[in-house]
C-alpha cells in the first residue's frame, strides 16, 4: 500500500472518530435538559446582567463564561426570595415541580373551592331585583312579569248558607265564643283572669254555668301568672279538669333542638298543623295580647305590624273551627268611647269579631259586669254579672286528689274562687264606662279634702303622696285630682322648703273640715 493511500485511511479514520464523537456530544447534550438554560443564563451573563435567583451552572458552562462572569456567576444568592406582590395569589395546591405530590383529598378540596368561586362570580353577574316592600303582605311583581291575570267572582248562591258556630254561650244562652277571633279587655283586677279560668273549667268538664256542647280542650299560647301557684290551682277551685288544659312551651325540631314560640308566619302554621292533629283543643287563650306581641318583637301601637299577625289567627280560627281568645288592657284615657280605650292601635279590635269589655259594677264594686262593645255577628251578644265566692277548701283538696295532684296546705284563699251569676240582663257599654270613671275621680277628690283638712288644711307634697298609697289610691289618679281641685280654686300649691298642697281660703278650710267630719 502506498504511502498516500495510508494518509486517506487514517484521515477516514480520524473524521470518522470526530463524528462519532459529535454524536455522542450531541446525544449528551440534548440528553441534558438544563442545556437550552445554561445556553440562555450564559447570554445574559455576557451581556452584563445578572442571573435570576436560584439558577445554576455547571463547571463546564462556568469556564465557558470567563473569568469575568465567573464572579458574576458565583456571586452569593440573597438567601430569602423577595415577597410576592400583596395581589398574587398562591394555589397552595398547585405543584411546582415533580417532586412535590398532594393527596387525592386536597386537589378535591382545591377543585370544589374553584367551582364555587365560579358560582359566586356567576350570581354577581346576574342582575338583582329590586327587593318588594316589606309593609306590603304581597310582594310586588317584577316590571319583566308578562303573565296576564284576571279577576274570578263567584255568585252568591254558589255559597252555602250556615250558622254562626259558638264554642261556648252566656248564661242566658246568648252566643260568648265564635270561631275565629274574639277579644277581652278590661283594666287590671277586674276579674279577667278569673272569668277566663272559669270558662276553661267548663270547656274541660262540659258542666257549670257556661254552656258548651261537649268537654273540649283548652291551649294556652302565653300568660302572665305562673302555671304552678296561680292558673293551676284556680283551674280546679273552678272544678275544671286539669289534664285538657295545655300551655305552648316551645317549639322543637327533629333533632331535638328548642325555640320559642313567636308569632311568626312559619310558627302559626306549626300551630294549625297542631290544631288539624288536635281536634279536641276548640279555644286558644292569648293571656295577654301584649306579651304575645313582645314574645315576635311586634309594637302594638303599629297597625300594620298587628294586622299581620291577627289576621292570620282570624283565618286560621275560621278554617279550623277554634275560638281564638285574645285577653287585653285598657288605656288610661278616662271618659273616650269604649272602642277607643282599648290599649295599643285600633286595628287590634278591627280584626276581632266580637269584643267584650269587662268591669266592676259602679253601683257595687263587688259585682262585676259583660258587656260587648263590638259584634260584627248577626244578633246582638249579651253579657251577664256575675261575683267571685269562695270554693271550699275541703272540697278543693278532694277534687285536687282526685285529679293526682298534691296541693299545698298554705294556697291563699284568693286563688280557692269562682263565679256565681248573678243578673243575666245585658248592660249598656257606655252606662259600664262614664259611671265608673266618674265615681273614682269623685271619691279621689273627695279623699284628697278629706286629707287636707284632716291635716289642718295643708300637707307636704310626699307625705301626701305616701298617704295615697297607702290608702291603694295610684298616683295619676292623685295627680288628676289636684289638677282638677286647683282649676277650680279650691287648692292650690306653694314651695317653702319643700312642695306643699293647702287649701285656698281658711273659710273654705273650716267649712269643708266640719262638712268631712260631721259626715
């Protein structure tokens, strides 16, 4: 072989040697995948910039930059990273990298917290109706609503024609109780309590002076007087059955959680679905109408808040065949008609069907006397009068036995009473209320004479107060009677240390003394 022909192979050889070698450089480096960054980290290092934080290079990238970025390359990192800014938002699900993993359970979370960010921005996207006015008892219909509607009218004699239904009757066999609402009113002490106690005695045995037509029940929805020491006692000294009378505790769900009962849409269905389960209980007694009203957060002076209520129970008496008793106050404006003494709005006796008004016989003011002052029913509803008499007590603690109840020796003998009727004939609202408002303020002043001259015609303002409490004479009756003997000139009032009250003139005080005295 000649000499040349030996350069050409070993040529061959060698440029066959540096392919290969290539190659396997080539292999290698699109093998490495920090090539294509360290190509891209050396650029920016030539050009004299720095190298973002956490990046590397190898040994063979770092004598490829030079001697001049090399120190640029090796420069220490800062050893925390800077802050992300306030308003990047870091998925703490999301992986960066492989070797950080997270459980099934955790992406789950991170996908239901995104659909529901979704959801969210959905519903601010979609356009708000403007709320209806809560005054109104229908909500107003949307301007978009093309529904046509139309008015339905239903002759008369499509209607069936029935009786007016009582629940109980008068002595006199005049109607007491309808179905629906109905209503009591009266001032403190007037035998309210008493009279209500007596007609559940009788709905529970069906006997006594009421008539009713079976033993029905009784549920209370709220009360004043404590359940052990005053409604029960006076239930069975009336010779009612304990066990048909029912107090509304609360209301309880199925998980055994309790509330109490307010008068709120939602709850008075509650209480007609009891009634339709309970079809003995035919009278609900609301003792007092006020405490009711607070129990829902409801003003008694708003009309509009108390026809939201009321109306309700008139349906729900009138679709069920309950009488539904309203127990009320009186206000303290002397000489108005009797509808307008009624306490809090008018609308309160607007709803009712019948209102009775009870009060003490101004001729005897241990009698007490029924009278109605509103009937929205056919015929016209008589009262009675009536008296509270003692129960015997050997009898009550029989009838409490009978019943499995212990009752204590020490009741006092004010709760151990019922009625005796005494008159059946019906009494004028109007004789009920002037008379009477008339006497008190007469015997007032003449209590207020009577103590000025007693005290040689002049007292100090708080003795005379302290002498009309004792005497069970209130304050604002004291106050009408000093205004009224002042107009007339018959007192009158001076300060000199302290207030005091003396009477005009020393003729009038020496003829009014032996007036008192000599009577």
């Amino acid at each position: 072989m000649s000499q040349q022909s030996q350069n050409q192979q070993a040529n061959s050889q060698q440029a066959n040697s540096e392919q290969v070698n290539s190659q396997q450089s080539n292999s290698q480096q699109s093998n490495n995948p920090l090539l294509m960054k360290e190509r891209f980290y050396l650029e920016i290092l030539k050009r004299g910039g720095k190298l973002p934080p956490g990046a590397t290079l190898s040994s063979a990238a770092l004598l490829e930059a030079g001697s001049t970025t090399l120190a640029t390359a090796t420069a220490p990192l800062p050893s925390t990273p800077p802050a992300p800014s306030p308003r990047d938002r870091v998925n703490p699900y999301e992986s960066f990298g492989s070797t950080k993993t997270f459980s099934p359970e955790q992406e789950a979370l991170w996908e239901s917290n995104r659909k529901k960010r979704e959801e969210k921005e959905k519903e601010q996207e979609k356009p708000t109706r403007k709320p209806a006015n809560p005054s109104r008892s229908r909500p107003t219909p949307a301007f978009t609503d093309k529904r046509r509607r139309h008015l339905v009218s239903v002759p008369l004699d499509r209607y069936e024609m029935t009786a007016p239904v009582w629940v109980a009757r008068c002595p006199s066999g005049n109607g007491l109780l309808p179905t629906g609402l109905s209503m009591l009113v009266g001032d403190p002490g007037s035998g309210k309590s008493t009279l209500i106690r007596a007609l559940v005695s009788c709905l529970s045995t069906g006997e006594g002076i009421f008539q009713v037509d079976k033993p029905t029940s009784t549920l209370f929805l709220a009360w004043e007087d404590d359940i052990s020491s005053g409604i029960l006692p006076h239930v069975v000294a009336c010779g009612g059955d304990a066990s048909r009378v029912h107090m509304l505790r609360e209301v309880r769900d199925d998980r055994g959680e309790t509330s109490l009962w307010t008068p709120t849409p939602d709850n008075i269905e509650l209480l007609k679905e009891y009634l339709q389960v309970n079809p003995e209980v035919r009278l609900v007694v609301v003792d007092v109408l006020s405490s009711m009203l607070a129990m829902g957060g409801i003003d008694s002076a708003g009309a509009e808040e108390v026809r939201r209520v009321l109306d309700p129970l008139h349906r729900l008496g009138q679709e069920t065949g309950v009488a539904v008793l309203l127990v009320h106050h009186q206000n303290k404006r002397v000489g108005d008609k009797a509808l307008t003494r009624v306490a809090g709005s008018v609308q309160v006796t607007g709803t009712a069907r019948l209102v009775w008004l009870l009060a003490n016989d101004p001729d005897n003011p241990s009698l007490r006397k029924l009278a109605a002052v509103k009937s929205n029913l056919p015929g016209r509803s008589q009262g009675f009068t009536f008296r509270e008499i003692p129960t015997d007590r050997d009898e009550f603690f029989k009838r409490a036995q009978s019943l499995g109840l212990k009752a204590p020796e020490s009741l006092p003998e004010c709760l151990l009473r019922r009625l005796e009727v005494v008159d059946t004939a019906p009494t004028s609202v109007e004789d009920l209320l002037a008379p009477a408002s008339k006497t008190i303020q007469e015997d007032c002043e003449h209590w207020l004479k009577t103590a000025l001259a007693a005290h040689a015609g002049e007292v100090n303002s708080g003795e005379l107060k302290q002498m009309a409490i004792t005497d069970g004479i209130g304050e604002r009756l004291l106050e009408a009677a000093k205004s009224h003997l002042r107009q007339i000139g018959l007192i009158h009032y001076e300060k000199r240390s302290g207030s005091w009250w003396i009477i005009s003139s020393t003729h009038k005080e020496i003829a009014m003394a032996s007036e008192v005295f000599d009577d």
